[in-house]
C-alpha cells in the first residue's frame, strides 16, 4: 500500500477514529524509534514494578487473596 493510499483512506474516518489512528502512530513511533536492541535490555525486578505492595497497609482489606476470591465469587454468581 503507497502512503497516498493510506492517507486517503485516514481521511474517509470520522474524526475520532482519525485520532486513534494518529495515537497508534505515535505508539508505533516510539516502540520502534529505541531500535531492538534498547527492547533487549535487563527486565526490572520484579520488587521494582510500581504494583508491588499496594495492598499493603489497607484496613480495609487485611486478607487481599480473600477479597479478590470474593469478588469473584460474587460476580460469577451474578453471571449465572
């Protein structure tokens, strides 16, 4: 496919599919602009990653495995 082509076929879109498309450019921009060998690099650890811990303190929800089991529970009773 020739850029003329996809360009003419991004502007047939409605404006906010345009703007996803031009969202996706950019994603890919930045995915492939670090080259393969940046992606290569060492994996973060996993104590590192910003999720870890963030039940940890919560009142609320002393026992988090028995909060998300019971969530569960509920939603696939709700679903049946």
């Amino acid at each position: 496919m020739e850029t003329a082509d996809i360009a003419r076929e991004i502007a047939t879109l409605p404006p906010e599919a345009q703007r996803q498309v031009f969202d996706f450019i950019a994603f890919l921009k930045a995915r492939y602009a670090a080259g393969p060998s940046a992606r290569k690099g060492k994996r973060p650890q996993l104590q590192d990653e910003p999720f870890v811990g963030m039940w940890q303190g919560r009142e609320d929800i002393p026992d988090s495995s028995a909060w998300v089991r019971r969530l569960r529970d509920q939603e696939w009773e709700a679903s049946q």
